[in-house]
C-alpha cells in the first residue's frame, strides 16, 4: 500500500476510507490545531459547572439509576475513576485489532468534535497509543448497545489511566508498562472525562465500518463468482439482457445486471449450447441481478448509516460553550446503527444462501450433461471430488442464518428501568461480522467448484471477466485430479474473495 499521510483529526470529517487506513493500515492520526480550540472551550465549561457545583448528570451527580445522588467536589475524580473501574464488566474473546483500533479512533474523532469537556491530553493519551500501535484488551461481549459501549469503552479507558491490559509488540502487557514503554503518563481523570470516554456508539460504528466493507468485497466477489457458475452450467444470458433491467428500475439490480453483461462478454460457451433444450435456468441462475441486486441496495442503505455516524457526537450530556449550555439526551443510543447491523447480516445470509444453491447445482449429477462427472471429479466412485464441501456450505448457511436473526428486535431494560429500552447492537454487530466471515467460506466453495466444472467445458473459454477470475482462481488452487483435502483451498480462496475477485 502507498504511503498514507497522515490523518489531522477535526480538520475535516471522517470518513469509512479514513476509519479503513487508521484500524488496518497504521495511518498515524494527530489533533488539528481548530480541535484543539474547540475541546479547550468545552473543558472550560465543565471546569465551570464543577466549581459552580450545577447539578448536571455524570459531572456532579451518579450515573443511570444513580443520578439523583449529589456527588460533592472532593469526590469529582474519584466519581470518574470508580465510572470505568465498575463498568469494565466484560466478558469473552478480546476485539481484533482493528475493530480496537477503529474504535480508539472513533472515539478520539467524538472527543474531538468539542462537546464532551474532556481535556486535549485525554485525547493526546489515546492517540499516543494508537500511534505506537499498543491497543486496549477489550472483551467482546457486554454492551447492550444503547447508554453507549459502556462495558467495552471502559476497558478501553482502563488503558489511559494505567490500569488493565494492552497489546505492544506483540505482547499482552499491563497497560501501566506500556505506558512507560512509549512515554505517556496515566491520565488524573477530571470531571466528566470518565464518562466521556465511555459514552458513544465506537464499538458498533467500529464494527460497522469494517464489516461492511469486507461485505462489500464479498458482494463483488460474488457476482464473478456466480457468472463463473452460469458458465459452467451453461446457463443462458437473456437473463441478463439490459431491456428486462429497465422495466424494473431497481439500482442494485440494474448495476449486477451490467457487471454480469461485462463478465460474460465474448463466451465461447455461451454459443455452444445455443440450441440447448432447456427454457429456463433455476433462479439461482436466472435471478442473480435481481437477488444480489438487492444485497447491493441493502448493504448502501448501511453504508448511509455508517458514514452519518461518523459525523456524530454520540456523548451524554453534550456541552455547548458558546450558549454556556449542558444538555442531556440519548445520542449515545445504538438503534440507527442496530437497525443497519441487522440488515447487513440478513442481506449477507441471502448471499450465502443463494451460493450454496449454485454449488450444488455445480457438483449434483448431470443428467443433461455426458461430460461432466458427478461431484467434479474425473474418476467418480474411486474419488469423492467435490462431495463434501457442499456439505461444508450447507453446515455454514445454515449457521450463518441464525446470525441473521435480528439482535434489535429484543430489548433487555438495565439500570433498573432507567434505561428501558436497549439496541443490542453490539451484539448486531458482531453477528454480522461472524456472518460475512462464514460467508466467504460459502462463496469460496462455490468458486472452486465452478473452476473445476469450467475444466470440463475446455477448450472452450468463458466471456472474458470470468477467464480472468478463472486464472486468479488457478493461480492459487490447481484443477482436482485426484482426491486431496479441499480445506486448505477453501481457505486461500476465502482470503480472495475477501479482497474482492
């Protein structure tokens, strides 16, 4: 990857590419001159409603339930303190890196917007970190996704004020170590900074930001996939025809419609079978503009949800220096991005789905077809070819619809009824992210057994985008002679298909 400049945060908004190259690319990330202006003013404000002693939630008051006890000035810090030592309660595997850092840097990018009243060292602390590539251990389960990440934020802000674990040079260190490591000193929480750095939408935006884009890459990937799998069925392309798209204006399905005409362009298959006796081809042949048409459009309706969040400041209360204001509301709620999450794993599933039924079209029988052995195997019965990883695709499909079942739909009510209706879209998100994986399992087993099927339709050539995937294909994983373990091809291919074919 070329050099990536550095990223000025608060100069200019964030973007998903800019989220891309900080949690997977090491893009170094500094403060703009304007946000620092911005975070002093709201700092002043908090400085003073605490020596005014107001009466404004999580600065002078206790939190959720909690907040009609008073907390008195001496105990201002050690109210913030107590805030992330309590809340870091989760449980399970720790975050990837780049989910942890994608939400370093979301939250630095909030921070920044100047309407928490935190002070700039606060986010000096965390982007100094991210910088050395050191990383909180945060567990994964625990936010119910509505006050805000709460329990996956405060292991998060563990980390800057020397307490937990974090990850520098490859190791599981105590974050108090890797401070001194790379020169920073423990943050002294001040008011309102506890509960600034656990307030906000990071995890699931996090999670969001990078699954769809991996869900996009699969998208396109599974397009190629499925004109590889027309070729080899010996599919026909009137389906495809740009007249049928226009009497049903639908976008996603006019723009999979055209990439399939690009794909398929200049087949050599495609006129042999031209006085082929079948009518029509099964949907899953027949209907690919249509179904990953709309896959396109649902996951574009995430991606509007995910770039709008970038722009928000998802705090509680949110200060306002120029009217001396402090407001309390509930940006911090998680539904927008639950609702999107939700959709993204639904979308993903019907692609999974939808290739595995063309997988086992590709390697059943074909009764139609002399030449092409069951199960794509030049020497079937001695061989089983390509028998189980259908059964493989079977297995994930059917996990990976039970990740689609919507997490939104079910609120738990917490903080005894303070908090009565929840998003649960931290646990959309990580379903998501698990369904998007499992799925380029599913369309890599269909484009393996597409390649082989294509060996028994030489020397005739596929259109021209296909012989293309077809050779990316071959490059990686040689045709099937003789029985050996699919899995480790499986595996390359995943990869692929996750960069986008």
């Amino acid at each position: 990857m070329a050099t990536i400049p550095t990223i000025k945060l608060g100069a200019e908004p964030l973007t998903s590419e800019t989220v891309l190259a900080v949690a997977r690319h090491g893009a170094q990330v500094t403060l703009a001159p304007e946000a620092v202006a911005r975070v002093q003013a709201a700092r002043e404000l908090v400085r003073t409603i605490a020596e005014e002693d107001r009466v404004v939630y999580g600065v002078t008051t206790g939190f959720g339930h909690l907040s009609r006890v008073h907390i008195g000035h001496a105990q201002l810090a050690d109210l913030q303190r107590n805030l992330l030592r309590s809340h870091a309660s989760g449980v399970g595997e720790p975050l990837p890196e780049d989910v942890t850092r994608a939400m370093m840097l979301l939250l630095a990018n909030s921070l920044a917007r100047g309407h928490s009243g935190v002070r700039v060292e606060a986010i000096g602390t965390l982007l100094g970190l991210l910088n050395e590539q050191a990383w909180p251990v945060i567990p994964s389960r625990g936010s119910v996704g509505a006050s805000g990440d709460l329990a996956p934020l405060a292991h998060l802000g563990l980390v800057l004020i020397g307490e937990g674990e974090a990850i520098y040079a490859g190791r599981h260190q105590s974050s108090a170590h890797v401070l001194r490591q790379i020169g920073l000193a423990p943050l002294e929480l001040q008011p309102k900074e506890g509960l600034a750095l656990i307030n906000g939408t990071h995890l699931m935006e996090a999670l969001g930001v990078l699954t769809l884009r991996d869900a996009r890459a699969l998208l396109n990937s599974a397009v190629v996939t499925a004109a590889m799998s027309v070729e080899a069925l010996m599919g026909s392309f009137v389906p495809f025809d740009a007249r049928i798209h226009a009497l049903r204006p639908q976008s996603g399905q006019v723009a999979v419609a055209a990439r399939m005409r690009e794909l398929l362009a200049e087949s050599e298959i495609n006129p042999s079978h031209a006085d082929c006796p079948r009518v029509q081809d099964p949907y899953t042949l027949r209907c690919i503009p249509q179904v990953l048409g709309a896959v396109r459009d649902a996951l574009d309706y995430c991606g509007g949800v995910f770039e709008r969040e970038l722009l928000a400041v998802t705090d509680n209360p949110l200060l306002f220096p120029e009217q001396g204001e402090s407001l309390s509301g509930g940006n911090f709620h998680g539904q927008p991005l639950a609702l999107a999450l939700d959709m993204l794993a639904i979308a993903v599933a019907q692609l999974a789905g939808f290739s595995e039924r063309r997988t086992f079209s590709l390697v059943e029988p074909h009764d139609w077809d002399a030449n092409t052995p069951a199960f794509l195997t030049p020497d079937p019965g001695l061989n089983s070819g390509y028998m189980i990883p259908q059964y493989v695709a079977a297995a994930l499909v059917n996990e990976i619809k039970l990740l689609a079942h919507p997490a939104s739909i079910d609120s738990i009510p917490t903080s005894a009824g303070m908090e009565d209706w929840n998003s649960m879209g931290a646990t959309s998100a990580l379903k998501a992210r698990q369904a998007v994986q499992l799925s380029a399992r599913v369309l890599a087993i269909e484009l393996l057994c597409a390649a082989q099927l294509l060996e028994f339709r030489q020397p005739l050539k596929p259109g021209k985008g296909v012989l293309a995937a077809y050779e990316k294909v071959r490059a990686l994983v040689p045709a099937l002679t003789a029985d050996r373990s699919p899995a480790p091809d499986i595996e390359r291919l995943a990869e692929v298909v996750l960069a986008g074919l």
